[in-house]
C-alpha cells in the first residue's frame, strides 16, 4: 500500500529508531542466544526456532510502552505516535473491505470491537544474518490468526515469501509501502471470500532486516461469525464458517498445532 497518509518523515524516523535500538540493546543478546544454542554449527533444518530478534508492543485496549524496558524515551514517543497513524489506516481499510463486500459502512469495526474495545499490537522484529539461512527459517511459515495486520518493512533487505497457488512468492521490498495482510477471522467473518494468506520470512546471509507487523484484532470477548449479509448472497451448497468467541480462538492457536480455519466441508 502506497499513498497511505502516513507521512515518510514520520516511517523513515521510526526505521533508523528502530535499527539504532537493536544494535544498541538486541544485537549482542541475539549473538550470545546464537552462541549458546550453537546455532551456528547446525548441520540439519531447524524446525521450533525463528532466526528473529524481537519484542511486543501494545496498544489498545490498554498501552504498555511506557512499561517496555531498554527504549529511549523519544522512541516510545514517536513508536505512540506511529501506532496512531497505523490505527486510522485499518480502520480505514475495514471500511473499504466493508465497501467491497456490501456490508454497511462500519460493520468490521463494529464486529470486532467486543465489550472492552479491539485489540492493537505491534511486534518489532530484526531478522540478522543468518549462517545457515538453508536450515533455519527467519520466520516459520503460518497464517496470522486476528483480523488486518499492517506491515512496515526494510526496503533494502528482503526475507518475506507468501503462499499463493502451491507455491512461495517473494514480497519485494518497496520504499515508505505498507504491505496489507488478512488474518483468520476475515477469513470467517466474510465467509471465506476474502483469505489469510501462509506466509513466511528466510533469513538471509547478509544485512539485518527489519519487520515492524501491527495487528488489528477483534477483542478478546468478541463473537466472530459470518456476517449475515455475506450468507445471504451465498450459493446453497456452499459451506458456511463457525461461529465463536475470539479469545478462544486465540487460545487454539497457541496451542501445540495451530489452526487454520479450512473451508468447512459440508456445511461444517
């Protein structure tokens, strides 16, 4: 996504923010966890590691910036303001997934918002070199189980892959963009006409690059189903998605296997 409203001044501040911070506290950690996992002598794949440095921040319903150890003041302040800025635009781009669908005007929003607000996170992460980017993937591959996630990324150094028709396609780096992904309750919410996508990041051999995925969730107590005025344009053989409660979705999904939220077959 380009031409999105967030100014360049405001993403290039928080890229160079965000690289001084992971050489200055993340760097030397991420290379001592390499060092005593002996990382960098393995012979054969990996498959319960991310190669990835990273930590959390969130937003709504409640901030937890100010409590995140190891950020430099200015940082917290332009990293709020950031998160402003990605607000608007998924809301925003709710409101035109709405637009496309037929759903009146606000209805995600609505959907999504539960009794305590939605919930809004971001994760910062920075995918170093990687001796044996063969073996170890940056990032697994899987689909993302919450609703629009908006992704700021390195526009010099690539990694990020998408699953389209079997196979792995490369997201190329593209200056000041905003790359779009859909999660899993989209996916139920409109009935499987819009899709989450697998995805995946390799690591690379050489340069850091840096990540910056904000997700737009519904809230923890909010009831996810087919909008009914999807259901009434479908076919009537056509499968309908389940219904539930968003948090025990999410409590399915860290679980040991990770669900995804299939087609359902026969009306199931």
């Amino acid at each position: 996504l380009v031409n999105h409203g967030i100014s360049t001044e405001l993403l290039d501040t928080v890229e160079k923010m965000t690289k001084d911070h992971y050489k200055k506290t993340m760097e030397q950690r991420f290379k001592e966890m390499v060092a005593a996992k002996g990382l960098d002598a393995v012979q054969s794949e990996i498959h319960d590691l991310d190669w990835e440095s990273t930590f959390f921040l969130r937003h709504l319903p409640s901030s937890n910036i100010s409590e995140v150890p190891d950020l430099e003041e200015d940082y917290r302040k332009t990293m709020k303001e950031f998160a402003v800025e990605l607000e608007k635009l998924a809301e925003k781009l709710l409101d035109l997934l709405c637009e496309n669908l037929g759903l009146e005007k606000g209805y995600l929003k609505k959907v999504f918002y539960g009794s305590k607000g939605t919930n809004f996170g971001t994760k910062v992460s920075n995918y170093p070199p990687c001796p044996k980017p063969d073996l170890i993937k940056g990032l697994r591959a899987h689909s993302d189980a919450g609703g629009i996630i908006l992704l700021f990324q390195d526009d010099k150094v690539s990694g990020l892959q998408l699953l389209k028709d079997g196979e792995w396609v490369d997201v190329p780096p593209m200056h000041h963009s905003i790359v779009i992904n859909l999660g899993d309750q989209i996916e139920v919410i409109t009935n499987g006409k819009y899709k989450s996508v697998m995805h995946r990041v390799i690591a690379q051999s050489d340069g850091t690059r840096m990540s910056i995925a904000s997700f737009y969730n519904p809230g923890d107590d909010a009831f996810i189903s087919p909008a009914p005025a999807v259901l009434e344009k479908k076919t009537e053989d056509a499968p309908t998605y389940p219904k539930f409660v968003f948090d025990d979705y999410m409590k399915l999904y860290s679980g040991p296997e990770i669900p995804k939220p299939k087609e359902p077959k026969d009306g199931k």
